[in-house]
C-alpha cells in the first residue's frame, strides 16, 4: 500500500492517536533488543485509549498490511518488530493502573503499564506483583505478557502466566472479549482461551487490559552472596539451594567474565574477578527468615566458597541486584552487537551445557558471557560480537543452533522467558514435528487465520499474504513452508518428524524435582518414588483416587494456597488426541515460552480433546513434618481471621489457608497445613497460637497429620478472594452440602451426601450463581453435569481445534 493511503486510513481508524510515518520517526521501532536484527516498518500508530486501539484493529483488512504491537521493544528475541513491513501499534497511551483489591489480593491495569511503576503504585498497599525480568523500569505488561516474562525471582514465586487472572483482548475484526477477569476463571467461556493468550507472543490478539494475581509483601529480605572458583563447586551450591526447606526465591549465577565486567564498571561491589558469583535470597516473616540465615550460610559453604556475605541491609541489597540486572546493558556497552539467547535445562546438566557454551565460542573467537537463573535451570549466554565484520554473525548463528540442539537433547526447550519471536524459529522443528506443528498452528488459525498479527514470529512459515478476504484453511497451509529445508538449518527440518514427536517415558528427576508416571497412579504410587527422594506432590484431595480423576474434578486442592493450581504443579504429560495418536505436549522443566500453551488449555478440558496418559509432576522437598492447626471460634470472627491470615506474608509459608464449614448451625473453621522442618515446629506453632488469641478463637493442633484428604468435590465454584467466604457461608445455610473453601484462591469445593438428590440440587446451585460467577470472570464445573453451553462464536474456535485434535 502506498504510503499516504496508508497513513490516511490510519489516521481515520486512530482519531485521537498520533500516527508516524518519516523516516526519522520509524528508526526508533526498526528493532526491539536484539539490536542487530533491523525491520523498517511502514507506519507506526499510538493510540490514546483502548477505543482508538479498537477502531485500529477494527480497520486491519481494509490496511491489508502486516499490524504488528509494541510495548516498550525490550524484547530479546525479535518480538515486536515489523519482520514483514506494515504497521507498528504502540501501546504506549494505555498507562492506566485502574484498580487495586487488596482483599482479593487483585489489580485491575492496562497494557501500557510500566512494570517497575505498578510496582511503585502496589508498595503503600504492602502487595506486590512478583515477576521482574531485568527490564523492570521501562518493560510494559503487555509486552511481559505476550512474552510470559519471568526474572530473577520466579525461581519460588513463578512466572507472569502464573498471575495472569484475565486479559482483554481485540480480535482483528474489531470485537473486544474477555477471558478471564479478576475471579481468574474461564469467565463466560467453556473453555479457558486466557491460556492462548498469555505468551502468544502479538500472534493472536491486541491486548488491551489485564487482571493480575497478588500477594502479600514480604516483612523481610535477606541477601547472600558466594563466590566459587570452578563451575563443580557452584553447581554443587545450586543443586542444595534448590532442595533446601528455605525455599530461595531467587538462586542467580555469573560467570568470571561477567564478574570482572562488573567490576571494571560503576556498578562494581568488590567480587573477586577470577570467580564464579552466587547471587541468593530468602524472605519472609522476620522470625522465620532469620532462623534459616546461617543454614543457607552454611549450604553454601560447604559447596566450597570461602567468601559467604550475607545480610539484612536494603542498600546492599539494592547494589547487589543493581550489579546482575545491569549486566546486559554494560555487554552492550562492550560490544557493537550481543545476542542473549535463552534456554532452560534441567539443572543436572548445567555445567554440561555452559562448557558447551565456552567451547563453542572460543573456537569460534567470540566472546561469550553467562549471566543466568540458576535455580530453574535458566540459560542467558551472552555472545558479543560486530555484524559488520564478515562472517561474525554466522559464527554466533552457529553457535545458537549447536547449543539449542543439545538443549532440546538433554530435556531441555527454547526459551524460559524472552519467547521465540523471529531469532529461534529455525529451531521450533526440534521442539514440535510435522504433527505437533500443525495442532500449534491450528492455534493462530482460530483467531488470526492469515497471519496479519505479528507475521514470522514463534513459527517462521507464518507469513501474511494478502488474498483477496480467503484464508488458508485453518493456517495449515503454513506446516510445509514451516517444516521446508532453510539453509543453514538442513539437518533439524529432516529430523523434525521423530524429533517433535518424542513423548515422555518415565522417570524421576531428583535435582529438578520432577517425577513422570501414569494418569492413573495414586497418591501411594507417587510417594513411593519421590519420598526416598525427600520430595512429595502436595496436591492430593484423595489418596484412594487417580491423580487424573482429581484433576478432572476441580484444577485446585487445598495445597494450591501456596503452590498454585494443578496446570502449574503438573508440567507436561503424554496427550491421547480422540484418533488415539498420542503425543507429548508441555515439558519435563518447569519453565517455558516455546510455542502457544497447549498444554494448560488441555489440562482443563476434562477429555473434550482427548485425555492424559502419563503426567510430569513438579515435586516439592519434603522439609520434615506435616501439622494441621484448626481454629475454631464466632463464624464472624473465623471469617475475619482467614481474610486477615491473607494479607500477611506468613501465606507464603502455609501449604493451605481453607475455611470448612458443614451446615448451618456449623460456625466453621479455619484449617492450616504446614510442612516445615521440625527445627521450626515452636516458631510455626507461635505465630498460629498468637494469631488465634488475636482473633479471639480456639486452635487445636493435630501434629502427625497427613495432608487433609477433602475427597473429590462435587462442584466447584471459581470466584475472586474477597467474594468466596461470604458466598461459602450463603452456600453452606442451604444445609446438606459440606464446604471447603481455598481462600486464597478464590475456589470453593462443595460436597453432597444426598447422593438420589445430588444432580437436582446442583442444578439448582449453577442456575443460582453461575451469572454472579462468570461476571467476575469465574466459572463454575461439577462432574456430575455436563459443562456450561457454548455461544455460536465459541463453537466455531471449537471446531477448528477439533479438526486438528481428531
């Protein structure tokens, strides 16, 4: 399109917005941070609001030009950028932070909102939004979001898909829906398309706002900081963090070379230039983190460092931070071009993996720097070259492409956090085979069917073409261009029919603490293997059914107070497809941006697309003992203690927070699991007797208890926080339903001993609250009747998936 039609159309579709088109204007969205990689776009447009956004949107086929949204271009792995020309939309007007609930521990904000400045908006309502990648102060949510971002600190606390409750998203027709919202269910959806969303990558959808989960911040910090003269010692350090009962939120990593970079720079701390730096972190509730001080002290000595620092101070802390997260922009002052690639491992082959890395690159003559997440088994080597010397930027490509094949070799996938965007999706192949390819793809032909959104990304046969208003079908014809031979890549297109199709066998990955078996075991087959191990899977509502039938009940048990729901517990698993193909989707590491999220979406299905054969469980360390405190008082005083417990940072600490109520004339109570070493068993039982002369109620511990086995419940209710004890107390007045309420997830469990009148009263219970749920963006689900209708435009995305699922 020529340029000033173009520029006309925009400025019709976008009547408050500000449209750019020179030449000097453009240069500053040519490239995201890869830097090197360089795409003019067309136009750029900002619009002012989420309604200028719509009608931009709403214009696309009459544009007929690639769209392509941009936060703020930290990408590192050439995301947001016109790769085939068209028009960038900046999201940079949507800067809202619309709402706070700090009693549902919610926020309510739009795309363009600066990571470090919701976090700044957060502090005086002492909740904080845990994901940090290092690009904190000038990062967008949007941009985090499409990448599903994690940072140093996701190690305990996870990554952005794990707060993502709702996303409002614009189709390219214009039309505006919600998946989700503030309850963090399916909304008015029978299916939970949210999950498609989170880290498509600007494939899919526009976003426009966001609902985010939570939590509590913590009353204090403690920092370590080791230093080891080889990669065995550090290693070794890594591995006992990683197992230990204080549970690091962050165990970071930098090499020699990264350390001497630092020090001959204005962020230098004093590290020992000739070492390898452990950067760790424990928090939490003073009493708490401070009884564990000199125990990780002590890990980390007797991994080999002689030069342990730790402290309680801010400043330090600050600096020593400062000093990790600066690393990429100092490469970058280093060096006319770096590429930090992105690959997670399991940790057992860590200095496997970084060795590789050395060799590779001196070979080669190129400077390589590693700088990483350590305790996830997240790669981050930096190689630092000039694209302008001949044959430099080949030798880095070589590199990348020897390193992601034994990444995908040893467990490993693509990328943790920065996304395959168009810099590894030569390498996608590895990951996904012909089969696999074409269900991922299936995927943007349901909301994207020709490719407009953010062309050559996650998969490069994905390419916009203009045809006249007629769409490939089902984006299919894409898998050849995809699985066609691209030069220097021949070997990985051959290879990719058996390499993509691998599913899991089984196994137990003591280190990683990752655990594959069957669907059907049970709670005794799962502790048979990972007790040995001092690991347990904490997410049992009943030890006598399969972990598939749990799953297929409800996607939460009282533990994911503290470890989230099951889609973040259960990582990977062996797919049957309805055609009995069966094939593997997720993976055996816990965290991944490779390709649409399959996997969680199909993990809630409940068999719609086919079942699960074998599941890769995340293990959590067994730190010791197992109590159970229940405190008992005035319903009004049990309901305001579990909505107090919920503000302070002794949640992190407690598997689960669940209120149980049993009929009418029943107050209910309150019910604290904890696992903890037996060395903190007076501190735990302190703060629990304490908490409940507060409150004025009774508490009873029962020392030597299992996990509480609730059994399979007979509907679910999904709310937000702040709604579900009152609607748990409604629910419970009807009398003849049991109630176990998760507080801090929002899920209400329900149970019926009336078994002749149990489907009628359910019924009965759906019709009653199924609208305030969905409104809030919850939903509801019972085994016993079948799940909620679909609108006309859902079942249309439901048959194009089902052609590829079949």
């Amino acid at each position: 399109m020529k340029s000033h039609r173009l520029e006309s159309l925009l400025k019709k579709s976008s009547v408050r917005g500000r449209v750019l088109t020179s030449p000097a204007q453009l240069a500053g969205y040519d490239a995201d941070g890869l830097g090197y990689k360089t795409f003019r776009p067309d136009a750029v447009v900002i619009p002012t609001d989420a309604d200028d956004m719509i009608r931009v949107l709403a214009s696309a086929r009459q544009l007929g030009v690639p769209i392509c949204l941009r936060g703020a271009g930290t990408s590192l792995s050439g995301g947001p950028v016109a790769a085939q020309g068209g028009v960038v939309v900046h999201t940079s007007g949507l800067r809202s932070v619309r709402h706070i609930c700090k009693s549902g521990l919610w926020c309510e904000v739009e795309c363009g909102v600066i990571l470090n400045q919701l976090d700044e908006v957060l502090k005086p309502y002492g909740i904080f939004y845990p994901p940090d990648p290092s690009s904190g102060p000038v990062c967008t949510l949007g941009g985090n979001i499409a990448m599903n971002a994690g940072g140093a600190h996701c190690f305990r606390y996870g990554v952005t898909s794990n707060y993502v409750l709702g996303v409002e998203a614009i189709l390219l027709d214009g039309s505006v829906h919600r998946f989700g919202g503030p309850a963090g269910g399916r909304g008015d959806w029978r299916e939970d398309w949210k999950r498609f969303m989170v880290g498509s990558e600007g494939t899919l959808a526009a976003f426009t706002r966001f609902w985010l989960r939570l939590l509590p911040r913590p009353d204090k910090v403690w920092t370590f900081r080791a230093t080891y003269p080889d990669l065995i010692t550090a290693e070794r350090a890594i591995h006992a963090l990683v197992a230990h009962s204080s549970f690091p939120v962050a165990i970071e990593l930098m090499d020699p070379r990264c350390v001497e970079m630092v020090e001959n720079s204005p962020m230098a701390v004093g590290l020992p230039k000739n070492s390898f730096m452990l950067l760790s972190e424990i928090d939490g509730p003073p009493e708490l983190v401070d009884a564990r001080v000199e125990a990780v002290a002590q890990i980390l000595r007797e991994a080999g460092s002689q030069d342990v620092v730790f402290s309680d101070d801010d400043e330090q802390r600050k600096k020593l931070w400062k000093a990790r997260k600066a690393a990429g922009g100092l490469m970058g002052q280093l060096s006319a071009d770096f590429v930090v690639q992105d690959a997670v491992i399991p940790k057992r082959a860590l200095a496997e993996l970084l060795q590789l890395v050395y060799d590779e690159a001196d070979a080669a003559g190129i400077r390589a720097v590693n700088v990483f997440h350590a305790g996830d088994g997240n790669l981050h080597p930096n190689f630092l070259f000039d694209s302008r010397k001949p044959g430099e930027l080949e030798k880095v490509e070589l590199i990348g492409k020897r390193l992601m094949q034994r990444v995908v070799e040893v467990g490993g996938t693509l990328s943790g956090e920065h996304g395959i965007g168009n810099d590894k999706t030569a390498y996608m192949p590895l990951v996904f085979g012909a089969d696999m390819t074409r269900v991922q793809l299936a995927i943007p032909a349901i909301f994207n069917p020709r490719h407009q959104l953010n062309p050559l990304k996650v998969f490069a046969g994905r390419r916009f073409e203009e045809t006249n208003g007629t769409a490939p079908a089902n984006g299919i014809s894409t898998v050849s261009a995809d699985l066609a031979h691209d030069a220097p890549h021949d070997e990985i297109y051959e290879n990719a029919a058996t390499t993509g199709s691998r599913c899991f066998t089984h196994f137990l990955d003591e280190i990683d603490g990752v655990l594959c078996l069957s669907a059907d075991a049970k709670l005794a087959e799962i502790n048979a293997k990972a007790s040995p191990s001092r690991l347990r899977f904490p997410l049992i509502l009943d030890p006598n059914a399969t972990l598939r039938e749990q799953v297929n009940a409800t996607g939460f048990a009282p533990a994911s107070s503290r470890f989230g729901p099951y889609c973040d517990n259960i990582i990977g698993m062996n797919w049957r497809f309805p055609s009995g193909k069966v094939v593997r989707v997720g993976e055996r590491v816990v965290k991944t941006t490779t390709g649409y999220d399959l996997f969680r979406f199909l993990l809630s299905t409940n068999g719609r697309f086919g079942e699960p054969t074998d599941y890769v469980v995340r293990l959590r360390p067994d730190c010791g003992v197992t109590r159970v405190y229940g405190l008992f008082g005035e319903s009004t005083d049990v309901l305001q203690a579990a909505a107090d417990l919920l503000q302070t940072c002794w949640m992190h600490w407690l598997d689960s927070i669940d209120y149980l109520v049993g009929s009418p004339e029943d107050s209910g109570h309150l019910r604290i699991v904890v696992n903890s070493p037996v060395s903190e068993s007076a501190l735990i039982e302190d703060f629990v007797s304490s908490f409940a002369r507060a409150h004025e109620l009774v508490y009873q511990p029962e020392a030597g208890r299992e996990l509480p086995a609730d059994g399979i419940p007979d509907f679910v209710f999904k709310t937000s926080p702040e709604s579900l004890l009152a609607m748990t107390r409604e629910i419970a007045g009807q009398g003849g339903i049991r109630c176990v309420a998760l507080c801090y997830n929002g899920v209400l469990h329900g149970y019926l001993d009336d078994e002749t009148a149990r489907v009628d009263r359910i019924r009965r219970l759906v019709d009653e609250y199924a609208q305030r749920l969905t409104m809030g963006g919850g939903d509801w689900f019972s085994r016993h009747l079948p799940p909620a209708e679909m609108s006309p435009l859902e079942a249309d995305w439901v048959q194009l998936l089902e052609q590829e699922l079949h």
